[in-house]
C-alpha cells in the first residue's frame, strides 16, 4: 500500500492549488462483503435491539442469509473494546466492537466465513464512523472478515446487503411488529400474576409474525397487531398501579441491555412499569429530517423531499391505524403518534437539530410527560455530543414546562460503575413514588 | 413500639442511629471511617448497638452509596440517602428551603420550596470529601490542617473542580511557585463550592434557610466559611446541624418507621451472612507461589547500579538533577557509574531549597577528594535550577530517560516511566527516540492513585502495595481516569472484595490503563522486544509484576528506576563535558553559602493576557521569570512581526468589525467571538455593518469570563471552548446590545474534499442549549436562526423572516450577505498569504515549521493557552490547518470524512508529508468527541510515512509546563532525524 501511495504523489513541494487532481489514497485494503459470501458467511449483528432484531434476523434469514444476534455480556466484551476503542469513543461504538471480536475469539465462529454487521446513517455525529472504527479494531487479529454496512445514504456501495424495495418493507412492517410486542410485554410484564406469562405471550406473538412472513402476510398489520393485543390481554394481570418510567435517550443504550447496564431489568425489579418509546419513531426521525433540510435550507432536491414525504406518510398511516387498533381495544396504551412527538419537539427545540437522535429526545420526554410517564431516565453515553444539547441541554426548559417532570440523565461508560448509575436512578425513583402517592392520596379525596 | 435503626453506609464511612419513636428520641449515633471494610464495620456497629440497647425488636432501613448491596443481600429495606435526608429534614427543620449535602464521592443539593428538586453529582464531578482528601495528600497535609490554614488566607486562586485531575494540575505550579499554603487551602474550598454552586445548582439560586449536611461540611470551618460568604447566607440562614454528619441515618432511621420490625440479632445474623457476590470479576493472582515470587526479586537485583562510598571515594564525578512536578531526585556519580549519592524526595514547598540544600550536604560529604566535573538538570524546574545553580546543562526529562535506559540496555526499544503524577512512554528507533505518549488529564491512573488510596486504607504504600502480591483474585478495576477507579474500587468494595485483591486490582489497572490507553497499543506485542521500565510507581513489585503478566514477557526495571531522570542527566554531563571541555560552571561551596533568593508573584504587564508570573530574585541581582507564556514575560522584546499564523489569525479576524455601519442606525447586534464565529465573524459582521447595524464583539475570554457563565453550563463535560460561550453571552448581555445574533448550522461551508460538511453537533446546535439554560435569553435578544451558508436562497429568506423587526429588504439582505461573504474570502485569502510569508521567512531563515493543527476556535489566546507562542519561543514557525490545507492534495481516508473542520486536519496532514522542515501538532479540545475519530486517523496517515506525530489536548487548565515537555521532546527527536537525513533542509 505505502508504495502505492508514493507513485501516486507528485513528488517535491508543489505549488498552490495543487489541490486539485487525482486525490493521495491513505486507506487502508479491507474485505469486502461480496454476493456470494451470502452462501458461506454468517453474519453476526449487535446485541443492540432485543425486540426488534429477532425478527430482523427472520427477515434476513428467509433471504437467505446466516444471521446470528450476538449476546456475549461479559467484562471481556468491554476489555476488548476497551482494548481496541480510543478512549473518548463513545460508549456504544466500544460496546459493539467489544462484543464481536469477543465473538470471534470465541471460537465459536469459523472467522473466515463471518462478517459483522453495522448501520450507518450518514448523520453528523460519530456514529456513522462505527464503520471505519470496527474496521480498524478487526485489522489486526482479523483482517479477513468484512464490515457490512446498512444505510440509506450511499455510503459504503457495493459491501452491505442490497436492499430492495420489497425487503425494506419487510423490515419495516418488521419494525412495526417489534415495537408492538416491546410496548404490550413492557405493559404486561410488571402486572402479571403468573410468573413467566408475559414471556410466554411474547414468545407467541414473536411465533406467530414468523408465520406471517413465512406465509407472505407479513403486511396484514391489522390482523396481526389485533392478535396480539388479545394475545397480551389474556394474561391475567393485577390491578395495581406502579409508578411507570420512561427510558429515552441515544439508541444503542437506550435499547442494549449491555450498553445500560440492564436498565429494564433493574427497573423491573424496582416494581416499575417502563415505557420505551418505538424504534419507528427513530425511523420516521430520519425521515423527517431530510424534509426538513428542504425546508429549512432548501437544500435537498424537490423530488427527493417529495419521495420522503411519501416514504413518510405510507409509515406514518401505518403508525395511526395500529394506534387507532390499540385504542379501540382500550387495554393498553399505544405508542406515541409522531405527529405529536413532533409537536412536542416544537415547544421544545428546534427540528432542525438533527444529529444523533437530536430533537427526537425533547421531543419523547415532552410526549412522555403528556401522556402521562413524568419519570424518565435519560441515557446517554459519557460525553455523548449531541446529548450535550438534546439530552441534559433541554432538561431545564421540560421542568419549567411540566410541574412534576422527574428526569435523571444517566451516562454509561465502560468505567462507570453500576452503583452510581443506580443510586441516581433510585433518587429519581423515590421522587416519583412520592409523586404516586400523592396522586392516588389526591384521587381518594376527590372520591371521598 | 420497635426502634429504629437507620444505617447510612457511605464511600468512606458507616453511619448508625438508633430512635427512639414512643419519645422522639435519638437514644444513639455514630460515625466511623470504614476504611472499605464495610460488613465488618457496620457488624461491629450493630454488636455496640447490642451491647447497649440490648436484643429488642427493630425496625432497620438502610441507605447510603455503599449500602445498596449490603440492603440487596441481606433482605433489609433501602431507602436512596437524599431521600432519607428530605424525610429528616421535614422533621426536624421544617422551615428549611434548601439543603447542601457533601459526602464521600457525592454531592447532592435539595431545594424544599418553590418546587422541590433533588440534584445529585454526576458521575464525573468533583467538589466531594474524596476531592478535598486528595487535596490534602498533594499539599501534604492532613484535612483538618488544611482547613485550619484556610482560615487564614488572603487569596483565592481559580481552581478548577469539577475533578480531582485536573484541581491537581492547577494546585501543582502554586506549590512549586511558592504560593502561600493558607491560600491554596481556601481556594481549594472556594473550588469545592464553585462547583456545587455552578455544577450543581445550575442557575437555580440556592436562598433563604439553607441546611448544610454530611462529614465536611460539619468537620471543615474553611469550607462552611466559603460556603456562607459564596451565598451570602447570615448565620440565621445558614444552618449547621449539630448531628449533620449523621443526617442521613437519622432520616434512614425515621424512614424505618414502615419497616417490618425483626429482633435485633436477627438483623445481625442477616448482615454477617451476606455472602460475596459473584458480580466481581478477578484475575489470576500475579505469583502462583512464594518460589516464583523469589526467582522474580532475584531477577531484578541484577539490574542495580553498584555503590560507591563518597566517604572514601577519590576522583571525579558527576551530578544529575531531576526537577520534577512532585518530587525532586538528586544522583551523583563516579565516572564509571557507580552511584556516590543519591536523594528522592516530595517537593514539599519550593523545590529550589531542596535542591541548595542537598547540594550543601554533596559538598560537605566530598570535601576535597571528590571534584564534580560537570551536571545536568532536566524536569519541570530545569530553567530555574539552571539560572540559579549554574548547572552547565538542562535537557529534556525524555532524554535524560532515555539516556539512563541505554545505560541498562543499549538495544532498548522502548521505555516507560510512571511517576505520581504521569506516565511517558517512548519508542525507539535506530538508537533515537522516534514517538513519545505522555498521559492526558483524564487518563492518569497513577502512582499517586495508590498512595492516596493506601493513606484512604490507613496504611503506607509499600505495605499496601505488598497485600496485593499474594491476592488470590484480583479485582478487575477497569482502565481510566483516577476518578473512574475510585468508584469501581467502591463497588469492589460493596461486592466485599478483600484489600488484598483490590491492591492487586489497582496495580494491574495502572497498568492497563498505561499500555491501553496511553501507549494506545492494540496487542503488548506492540511494544517492543526490549523494554524498560522505570519510574517510582515501578519500584512496587504489583504494578511491575502485573505489567508482565499483560504484556507476557520479562523487562528490566534498574534498582534506581525512581531515579532514572536524574541518573540520566549526570550520563549526558558525563558525555557532553568530554566533548565541550572546560570547567564546570556549576555553583561551588563557596557561591553556595552566599546563595540567596526572594521570589514574588504579579501579573505580567507585557499585553492583555495578564498571565500570573512568578519573579525569582537571586542574591547575585540574576533575575529568572517563569509562569509566562511568551519571551515578553520574561522580559525580552518579542518580534513584532512574529512568524506565527496564529497570533496573526487572532488579530486579523477581529479587524473585520470595522466599526462602519452605511450611515444608517439600526442597532446594536452582539456577535459572541467563539466556536464558529472564529471563523465566520467576518461573514456576519459584513452582513450587518452593511446593512446598518453596530456590530459589538464580546469581551475577550478568559478565565474570568467562563467563570462568569459558568451557572448556566448544562454540561460540564462539553468541550472548553462551548463552555465559554457561556461567558460570552453574559459579556454581550452586560454591553445591552439590541440582540445577539448566533446561528445553528447543521451545516459548514462546502470546500469539497469531503463526503459531506457538517459542523459537529456541539458547534451546530450550541445556541439551542446557551438559549434553554440562560434565564435572560428570550426570543427577541437571542436570534439563532437554522441556516445553511451554501444555500443563498434560503440563507436570504431566513434572515429576512428572523430580522422581520427592523424590515430589511431583499435587496439589503443579498447586498449584506455579497459584504459578508467579500469580507470572508479576504480574511481566508490574508491568511492564506500570511502562511505562504512565514513559509518562505522560515525557511530563508532555516527555521523548522510546525503545522498546529486544530480548529479555526483553537486561535484563542484562553483556549490554546499560547501553545503557539511557546513553539515560536522554542525556534519554530507556527502555521495553520487552514493556511496550508489547500496547498496539499485530496485525500481518501479510511474513516467517515464528513465535517468541514476535520477534512482540514487530513489534508493539512498530506501537506506536511514531503516537507522535511515541517511537522504537524495537532491541537485537541477535552471533550471532543469527533477528534477521537481524526487523532488516529491524521497519526496514522504521518506516522505512516515516517513523520512524526503530536497530539496536545487541552481543556481549561493552563499547565504549559507538560506542553513543554512534549514540545522539547519532539523538537529533539525532529533534529534527530534530520540529523539522519545530513541535515538537508529543502521545500
């Protein structure tokens, strides 16, 4: 490679304006993901979604790929991204790196017939250099195995898994279905009155989506989104009232059991009811804000803005049939309409912020408190940049908004310990169970 | 009824109350350091209880930072401790409007009226008991001195507080300049409450009757006294209670109210059988067995210099001085290296008088058998020593490390060296330094560590430091910041690991952090094949021992590797006296005895930095200035025409205000000078002079100025120059101008050489966060319009709608923007010829260049401290990114190429490849998060190709003295090899 790079360079000091002409290539070779390593490779993807990627992994698997949802959960997964990360990476780039090469020294994996897996999307924060990151902590163990990426931007053409129309609708509806059965198990869970129920439930739904792709009725969303809610609804549940808290925050530790340090199973355990926003909100962000660069600068073309608004309202129609379902049945509470997260967001900050998850964090815990969750836990990787701004940087407009607004921003990082994450979380936990009490005192007056 | 027994298991303490409910009572409390053996304190509590109250029934609560596992396994109820506060609050101090809690390792404020609130510390911050003890233990002092000293200050110095590191990079020059201990002790407090005031309170005004709680605040008069004054509290106001250490167990107790009671041997049976958890993770002990242990020692004996008796020996000799920022290592020795004399000690006060001092007791020992022939000095005080005690040479401390490694190994390929306060590290290449990794702030697990952790044990570090050679698990710690493993060491603790394994545990986290985090090696092959270690931290057998165990090989660590700067610098007056011949020039007995100084410290006149400079006085009329920045503080004329892109930079872009304003009066718009508007003042401030606006700037920054914003800060882990801002709004809000104008932008100029050109998330969207946590920002004063500089059209219309008030036209608005963008095109154009001029000046001159690569912010004289004066001060010229970026080619990089800012860095990198005459230093905010992606990236791309590469990273600490260091060492290592090259210099 170096002698490469010396033949392309104009030798000597060069002039002004040389910039222009054949640019000096520093990169470095790397494998790429080729079509028919679909044949011969498995591919391991983060352990970052626990409802959504198994259903992915279906997806992709009736494509024919060999997909495997990592979850290795041990020190060595964060000693290895520690090993291999910059120190002021952020927490979910080590978390993810740290448990593939954990992986593939597993030796649980032929390493050459696998490939890791990664989305980008091409967005102004750090995340969409997880790319290049993971290549160059493979490089030097395992130089053999290719980065796939997953975009929607252009990046990286030709090393992914080409995503055709009729697969991103898969994927969609997928997510859909994901966010369903995360939102009713979250609602089930704390109530049950048999232990293991609500896992049981959840488990027939997970069976019957398979079916649905294997049948091709994947798209009979009302059908299926009906069958879960009485899937839920036959699990005996108890009428207690917990104190519910909402978990918001950048997405790898907002959704990653290994990235927040198991934060719905502490608060599981704290006798709460946590509400996790859907991941299609994520989705419809992303959309959202190429219309927004339109009007806000003009700066994408008419067409494109025009294909994302159709991209935009097909999803969003989708979002407020299963709503309408939810509503109907009158069990459950349903996801947030992102028609109001958007409103929400606009009371708080501007759309235009748009890096990261950005103004789609205001925007949950505003909906949040709205619909009824005050108490919120905001995670956000240490030093998380656009947190800085979307996350503790909003915390003080929210509380002047909402009166009993109960938020703790919460940092993960590889060295911050579970202690301190918890005792701050249990701070925030005692004021709302305060807050409960106070609220139920106040009802019984009202009914006496 | 039952008692109650609230127990409030804290970082450092146990806390235990007794209560009497039937009477209102509180029939018993105490307090007791831990000492981490946390069961076994609170049992021994509980048996007192016991003895006292015999074996009724209680009700038991518990609460605390370390009591959550003890309540976890053990089945007795928890309650969070700011809540257990609230409940004693509202009991006993029901008029009460807020509370101030400092424990161990936490901080915590409560606001009871005008909305309840409780704020806890982040897992970041400073400002706790645990910062003032370490405190302590740099000053040297006990705590309960150092409060007793600050009662008796008469100045408070800035100290950052937000963490333990980077207070001790601003308390270290203080104590080396001499500064009275009485006022470090009250700046100390004064940070400690800065930091709950400003990092806690965040705007909200801590007023009317004010509880002060937990262990300091009952124990420190200093800091209470710093508290009161900071508020303005009167004694009505400001309460201390009498039982305030014990606070929490009273409220925890009172919370146990609705506990189910249980007879109280029950309560202890359940505490004595928790059982360790598995949650820990351990390690392999580092000896299997005491065999091993002795084949180890005996392996390193042979690596010792041989003695030699300065009470007989006859002949020559030679001495070495290691001025050091915490310590100071004196050497002598005979020309065939045997050592005559050799002192270590802490820098306890001035280091200059421990120096004249151990000089006086050479001279007495050698009488006249001995003559010293040469010396050396190398460390931090190596100017000082040199003026003062005339040694004949001072070389940088690599150097002098290097020089002392050879000695034990001529094939040595790598050195490391770990003190109290840092860790170096350099590689070696054809028998040359070739790279050097210094330590950052945040990434100094060092020897001071385990000192300070081992005083926290009550015990000495040598005895610390051996439980851990035969632990039989050692704690996993993780690797980072000193801050980081205190609280992992506490979790260690609460999970009921053994001080055997926790010493082991740090020891191995040392070295992990150094070879992970500071060497940045992927595998420990990496390293080298021939290694040396040194340093005082090696000389304890766990860290050396645990080094190789990570790296799996044997290394060579000297007997005097606490010595090794020192011994160094008398090798070089060794080779360098043959060579320059002559006598010594060092000071004799004589000049000794007559030796005088007087120092004092002012404030520089010499330009409107007013850097703090320290004036030492000799008895001989010799003056010698340290503490400034530039050859102006030390009294030499400075070029006024320096070859120096960035004081150029600073000047040129504020000329773009021109004052001028078309003759029209619209108003006053503030444009805050930082972040973006480094570079995009001239657009803006064209735009509105043109469309008949005043323009103001705001006031320069400075430290005064961050301080000034400071309450608004949302969060304190953003990088400086965003925390700035903050000062900078306030400043132009103080001026009353009409508005502020600063916009978002997603999105920077376009100069195609990258995938796409985004700002990074902190510069884009800052006006959000400075508008959402400044009370005096509103709508109408603080115009943040979303624009995109690349689209003129929507650029046209957004300002139109957002400036709707003072009705400028179309035409107005384009003919602005055509001023702005003219305005803009010059200042890059004047900076782009200004770097060609100081091209062309250096190399007519045969000076060596340096590229200080960093962000078009990084001009400010608060930000980059004036690393680019100290570069013109050492012989280089001083160019930009952005001066030289377009002379190099495109470039294709391996990581995501995507902000305007960066791609510059890539490029100004290709720039300096073919140049053998300049180098690129990469200038790094703390915080930044994206830079963590370029650093390896542009290191990777120099490296290589065989330049060298040096990253800085700053923050709001102004310690120049380690910039120095690395500076020299990379001007040292650049000669080396040009050295290789014959010297040629060509372009």
């Amino acid at each position: 490679m170096a002698e490469n790079q010396e033949e392309k360079k104009i030798p000597g000091g060069c002039a002004v304006g040389c910039g222009a002409g054949e640019p000096v290539d520093f990169t470095d070779e790397y494998p790429t993901f080729r079509p028919e390593m679909k044949e011969t490779h498995t591919i391991l993807i983060p352990d970052m979604l626990p409802y959504h990627f198994e259903i992915i992994k279906y997806i992709l698997a009736q494509e024919g790929y060999k997909i495997e949802v990592l979850h290795n959960d041990s020190r060595a997964v964060i000693d290895e991204g520690l090993k291999h990360v910059h120190n002021d990476t952020c927490f979910p780039a080590l978390c993810v790196i740290g448990q593939y090469i954990d992986a593939l020294k597993s030796g649980k994996y032929d390493v050459d017939r696998t490939a890791v897996l990664i989305s980008q999307t091409g967005g102004g924060c750090r995340a969409s250099n997880y790319l290049p990151l993971i290549r160059k902590a493979l490089k030097a163990e395992f130089p053999q195995v290719p980065v796939l990426s997953v975009n929607f931007s252009g990046l990286e053409k030709g090393n992914g898994i080409p995503m055709t129309l009729p697969l991103l609708l898969k994927i969609a509806y997928g997510i859909f279905y994901g966010d369903n059965i995360m939102t009713l198990y979250n609602q089930t869970l704390p109530y049950e009155t048999r232990a293991g129920s609500a896992e049981e439930a959840r488990q027939a739904c997970l069976d019957m989506v398979y079916r649905a792709y294997d049948q091709k009725k994947y798209k009979k969303y009302k059908d299926l989104t009906r069958r879960m809610l009485a899937i839920f609804k036959a699990v005996p549940r108890s009428g207690e009232e917990k104190v519910k808290v909402g978990v918001v925050g950048e997405i790898y530790v907002k959704y990653s059991p290994l990235g927040n340090s198991h934060l719905e199973d502490f608060l599981h355990a704290e006798g709460c009811e946590t509400v996790i926003p859907g991941l299609m909100d994520f989705v419809l962000y992303c959309v959202v804000n190429t219309i927004n660069d339109r009007k806000l600068y003009k700066r994408n073309s008419a067409l494109q803005a025009l294909v994302y608004r159709i991209v935009y309202r097909f999803l969003y129609g989708i979002q407020k049939q299963i709503i309408r379902l939810f509503q109907e049945d009158g069990t459950f509470e349903p996801l947030h309409d992102f028609e109001h997260l958007r409103r929400c967001a606009d009371k708080v900050i501007n759309q235009g912020v748009k890096m990261g998850e950005g103004w789609l964090i205001p925007a949950e815990m505003a909906a949040l408190a709205e619909t009824g969750t005050d108490n919120i836990v905001c995670a956000q990787p240490f030093g998380c940049l656009p947190n800085h701004i979307a996350g503790k940087g909003v915390v003080r407009t929210l509380k002047n908004m909402y009166r009993d607004e109960n938020i703790v921003p919460v940092d993960y990082d590889p060295s911050a310990t579970r202690v301190n994450q918890e005792n701050r979380i249990k701070l925030m936990l005692a004021t709302a169970r305060e807050n409960l009490q106070k609220k139920q005192r106040e009802k019984a007056r009202k009914e006496d | 009824m039952s008692k109650l027994l609230g127990i409030d298991v804290g970082s450092t303490t146990v806390k235990v109350t007794v209560i009497d409910p039937d009477k209102d009572e509180i029939l018993y409390k105490s307090y007791e350091r831990h000492f981490a053996r946390v069961k076994e304190c609170v049992l021994s509590e509980l048996k007192k209880v016991q003895e006292l109250f015999g074996n009724g029934e209680y009700s038991a609560c518990i609460t605390g930072s370390a009591g959550l596992g003890l309540a976890q396994r053990s089945g007795i109820s928890f309650v969070q401790e700011v809540q257990a506060a609230f409940v004693a609050i509202r009991k006993y101090y029901p008029d009460a409007d807020a509370a101030v809690e400092l424990g161990g390792e936490d901080a915590k404020i409560i606001f009871i009226t005008g909305g309840t609130e409780q704020r806890m510390n982040g897992s970041c911050a400073g400002g706790t008991g645990a910062f003032i003890d370490q405190m302590a233990t740099l000053l040297d002092i006990s705590v309960n001195e150092m409060d007793e000293l600050s009662l008796r200050a008469e100045k408070v110095y800035p100290i950052a507080s937000r963490c333990g590191v980077f207070a001790k990079s601003d308390i270290q020059p203080l104590i080396n300049q001499g500064c009275r201990k009485e006022d470090i002790a009250a700046s100390i407090f004064q940070a400690v409450v800065d930091q709950t005031v400003s990092g806690l309170a965040q705007g909200r005004r801590i007023k009317g009757k004010v509880l002060f709680l937990g262990g300091p605040l009952y124990f420190l008069q200093g800091l209470r006294k710093a508290f009161k004054d900071t508020l303005q509290l009167d004694d009505a106001h400001a309460v201390f209670p009498e039982n305030a250490p014990c606070f929490m167990s009273i409220g925890c107790a009172l919370y146990a109210s609705s506990a189910k009671a249980a007879p109280l041997a029950e309560i202890i049976s359940r505490v004595e059988n928790v059982k360790e958890s598995d949650d820990v993770v351990t390690g392999d002990p580092l000896f299997a067995d005491r065999r091993e242990y002795d084949e180890f020692v005996a392996r390193h004996n042979r690596s010792d210099l041989p003695f030699e008796d300065i009470k007989t020996y006859r002949g020559d000799s030679y001495l070495g001085i290691d001025s050091g920022s915490t310590t100071t290592k004196v050497i002598l020795i005979t020309p065939d290296c045997k050592i005559l004399y050799s002192h270590y000690q802490s820098n306890n006060g001035q280091p200059l008088d421990i120096i004249v001092e151990r000089m006086k007791e050479i001279y007495s020992l050698i009488g006249d058998r001995i003559t010293i022939r040469g010396g050396a000095v190398t460390g931090y005080g190596e100017d000082l020593m040199k003026a003062a005690l005339k040694v004949d040479f001072g070389i940088v401390e690599t150097v002098a490390h290097f020089k002392a490694a050879l000695h034990f190994n001529p094939d040595v390929d790598f050195i490391i060296d770990i003190g109290g306060q840092d860790i170096k590290c350099f590689k070696v290449k054809n028998h040359a330094i070739d790279s050097i990794m210094l330590n950052e702030a945040c990434s100094s697990g060092c020897g001071s560590f385990i000192q300070t952790f081992a005083k926290a044990m009550g015990m000495d570090i040598d005895e610390f430091a051996k439980l851990g050679l035969f632990a039989k698990h050692p704690v996993e710690l993780g690797s980072r910041c000193t801050v980081f493993m205190n609280s992992a060491v506490k979790q260690a603790q609460k999970e009921g690991a053994s001080v055997e394994d926790i010493s082991a545990g740090l020891s191995s986290s040392i070295v992990k952090n150094a070879i992970y985090k500071v060497i940045r090696a992927k595998t420990p092959e990496e390293l080298g094949k021939n290694i040396v270690v040194q340093g005082g931290t090696f000389l304890n057998d766990a860290v050396l021992r645990s080094f190789e165990k990570e790296i799996g090989k044997n290394v060579i660590r000297p007997g005097i590797a606490g010595l090794m700067g020192a011994f160094g610098a008398a090798l070089y007056a060794k080779e360098n006296m043959a060579k320059r011949g002559g006598a010594s020039t060092l000071a004799t007995r004589e000049e000794l005895e007559q030796f005088s100084y007087a120092s004092r410290s002012t404030n520089c006149r010499g330009c409107t930095s007013k850097c703090n400079i320290n004036i030492i006085t000799f008895g001989d009329g010799r003056k010698f200035i340290s503490g400034n920045k530039c050859e102006r503080g030390a009294g030499q004329k400075v070029p006024t025409n320096p070859l120096d892109i960035y004081a150029y930079k600073y000047e040129r872009i504020q000329q773009c205000v021109t004052g001028k304003n078309a003759g029209m009066d619209r108003g006053k718009v503030g444009l805050p000078l930082q972040l973006v508007m480094y570079e995009q003042l001239p657009l803006w401030a064209g735009f509105f002079e043109s469309c008949g606006f005043e323009v103001v700037l705001s006031e320069k920054s400075s430290r005064q100025l961050y301080f000034k914003g400071q309450h608004t800060v949302a969060s304190d882990t953003a990088c400086y120059p965003a925390k700035l801002m903050h000062g900078h709004i306030e400043s132009l809000l103080d001026m009353g101008v009409d508005f502020i104008f600063y916009p978002c932008e997603s999105y920077n100029l376009d100069e195609h050489d990258s995938m796409n050109h985004y700002n990074c998330p902190v510069v884009a969207y800052y006006p959000e966060l400075l508008k959402a946590n400044n009370e005096r920002l509103g709508d109408d004063n603080f115009l943040m319009p979303y624009l995109d500089p690349n689209v003129r059209g929507s650029m046209v219309a957004t300002l139109k709608k957002v400036l709707k008030k003072y009705k400028l036209s179309v035409k107005e608005i384009e003919r602005g923007l055509d001023e702005g963008f003219r305005r803009l095109r010059e200042y890059h154009a004047d900076v782009v010829r200004r770097g060609e001029e100081i091209v062309f000046e250096a190399r007519r001159e045969g000076k060596q260049m340096i590229v200080l690569a960093g962000r078009p912010y990084h001009v400010d004289p608060e930000i980059n401290h004036g690393i680019d004066k100290l570069l013109n001060s050492l012989g280089f010229a001083v160019l930009s990114e952005d001066c030289v970026f377009e002379k190099a080619h495109h470039v294709k990089v391996n990581v995501l190429n995507q902000w305007t800012y960066h791609a510059r860095l890539y490029r100004a990198a290709e720039y300096v490849l073919d140049k053998p005459d300049v180098n690129l230093v990469q200038l790094v905010s703390f915080g930044c998060g994206i830079d963590a992606i370029t650093t390896d990236e542009v290191r990777a791309i120099l490296e290589n190709h065989g330049k060298l590469y040096t990253q800085i990273k700053i923050d709001e600490i102004n310690n120049l003295g380690v910039v120095k260091i690395r500076l020299r060492s990379m001007q040292a290592a650049i000669e080396e090899q040009n050295a290789e090259r014959g010297g040629a210099v060509n372009g």
